[in-house]
C-alpha cells in the first residue's frame, strides 16, 4: 500500500494578520515540493508544534483559507486566557519566523453532494466554518446561512470578510451576527433549522455547541447532516501518563480499516492505534492525544479503557465510538473498526 509521508515540517510564516483585538491569523508559506502533501479540505486543521518555556506543545488550529478560493494556507488563533500557545502566537510570533507543522487533517468537511449547508459558529469556531462557507459557494451550493455568536461587535473575527461575501453572492448567502452585549445569550428559540436538506456544522465554545445540537435535533435534524467539531487542548507540559489496564489482555486483536480486517499482534500497553500501526495498517489519527477525533473507530468486540475521550459526543459514545489513540482493551478479545466521525 502507498501512503503519504507522515511527520512534521518546517513551514516559514509568510505574514501575520491581526483580526481583532485578541486574534490573529497566520499565514504558511507552503513550498512546491510540499504541495501535494498540504492539500485539504475545507474544515479541515494543521497541527502546531510550539515551544514555550522549554517545552514543545502541540496545538490543532483550523484552516481559514478554502482550498480552491484562496492560494495560501491561513490558520487563525485567538488568545485564550492562561494559554500559553495561543498567547506565544497572538503576542509575539512575527513573519520570516518557521513553525513545526504536520499537515492538514480532520473529517470536519464538506460533503461533496451538499446543496445547501447551515453553520454556527461561535468566537474563534467561525475559522473552519469560513473555510466550508466559502468552498460551498464557491462550488455552486444554491444556499449557505451562518448564525455567529460573539460577546460584542470588537470579537467578530472576519467581519469585513464576511461583509465581503455577502455583497457578492448576495440571496445565495444569508449571515446573522449575534452579539452578546447587544441580543443577550443565544437561546433555542434563535436556532433555525435552515434550509430544506441542509447539512449542519458547530463550531465554538461547548455551552454554544451543546445547545444548537440539541435544538437542530429537536427539531428534526438527522444525525447524519449534523457535524460537530470539537479541540481540547492536551495538558500541559506533556500528556496525562496512561491509565494502569486491568482485566485481560488479548495477544491479537481485531482491526478493520477500508480494506483491510485482519488480527493483529498485541503488547501489553500499546493503544489499539499503536497496534494497528504497528502492523503497518494506514489507520487515521492526526493529534493521538485524544482532542481532534480523527481517529474514532467503532468498537465490534471486548471492552476498552481511554485516558481521555473528550472529542467524542453523548451520541457517539452511545453508538460505541472510541478513540483508537486512547484506547487500550481490557478483555481476551477485542475488535474495531474505523470510521468517518
């Protein structure tokens, strides 16, 4: 099988460019050798290597930029309070600067028969969702609404952009601000459906989140034209140890991945990730501390334990999702199978 290389680059900051007030977007210089390597997907993120204070920290932030509409790669960060990354980044990382970068991943992305998409965003959860905005318009999707929830007019990230757009694909594309100090907090009433067949995607902080999903569920809104995207951040300086196994341990155990299904060799330990790479099995996974979900899988057979399974939702968990880069079995036989989340 031919895959692509995986591991970090060195990526040279073109320029940097303040958006608000405490936001700023990055962008990459991307050179031609690497090209291939650095195509995306709308919606999808760059994983960053930083160090702070002697220690390299590792941090996932979306795509602004839309493959196909705009020619660099840009990421936007938003200082959050106490973060040592994003403050490093928003405070005093300069152009001609090089970032330790992988390349882009993430299966928060435009389906390709999406006609008609509704977003939500709140804050910095706008990034990928300007991404999917304007691929979709860009590809001729007849209809794009976007609820955008901020604490006030000086937080709204993109405004000009977002103006921009709106001028230029005019009934195509319908934009609602919301401000906080001005409408007071989003409630459920405020959440509209969308259009008819729309494909839905959250994006922001988790109160936001947890409250749209819940409305668009209730009303009627199939859980598979419903995309969630959500980071936590690893702690700092270095993942929390993994938990002590008990139970079981298989000496093999069962992996599924497209065409592949094979037993694969166990050691005491491992994650079911390590394990399947280790078999030389192309499974998905980008951040492996738990946090970005690429590589969620469906657990068929045995019990897992998880250090930490914060990117998976209720429902997911309900549907026996885990998170291979955390999971380690506890019983004699085990078994799972990854798949788009």
């Amino acid at each position: 099988m031919t895959t692509e290389p995986r591991g970090t680059v060195m990526l040279r900051v073109a320029r940097v460019v303040e958006e608000t007030r405490d936001a700023r977007s990055i962008v990459l210089e991307v050179p031609p050798a690497l090209v291939e390597r650095f195509r995306y997907r709308a919606g999808q993120f760059l994983t960053l290597f930083v160090e702070v204070d002697g220690a390299k920290l590792k941090r996932c932030y979306s795509l602004a930029s839309a493959p196909g509409v705009d020619a660099e790669h840009k990421v936007t960060v938003k200082r959050v309070d106490g973060g040592r990354v994003s403050t490093r980044l928003v405070s005093s990382l300069r152009a001609g600067e090089l970032l330790e970068v992988e390349p882009p991943a993430g299966r928060f992305v435009l389906p390709a028969d999406a006609r008609a998409i509704a977003l939500y965003g709140g804050g910095s959860g706008i990034t990928p969702l300007i991404s999917i905005l304007k691929t979709a318009l860009a590809g001729g999707a007849a209809q794009v609404t976007l609820l955008y929830a901020n604490r006030d007019e000086g937080s709204v990230i993109f405004r000009d952009e977002l103006d921009a757009l709106s001028r230029r694909y005019g009934a195509r594309l319908s934009v609602r601000h919301w401000l906080d100090d001005r409408d007071g907090r989003v409630s459920p009433g405020d959440v509209a459906r969308g259009p008819e067949g729309a494909h839905h995607f959250l994006c922001g902080p988790e109160p936001f989140m947890a409250l749209v999903e819940a409305r668009l569920v209730a009303l009627g809104v199939p859980s598979s034209h419903l995309h969630v995207e959500r980071f936590v951040s690893p702690a700092d300086p270095a993942p929390a140890p993994a938990p002590t196994v008990g139970g079981d341990v298989p000496e093999r155990v069962g992996i599924e991945h497209e065409a592949i299904a094979r037993d694969v060799p166990y050691v005491a330990g491992q994650t079911l990730l390590e394990a399947a790479l280790a078999d030389g099995i192309d499974a998905p996974y980008s951040c492996r501390d738990g946090f970005c979900g690429c590589c969620a899988a469906l657990l068929l057979e045995g019990q897992v334990t998880m250090a930490a399974d914060d990117a998976l939702t209720p429902d997911a968990k309900k549907k026996g999702l885990i998170l291979a880069c955390q999971a380690r079995p506890t019983t004699k036989r085990c078994k799972i199978r990854f798949v788009e989340y």
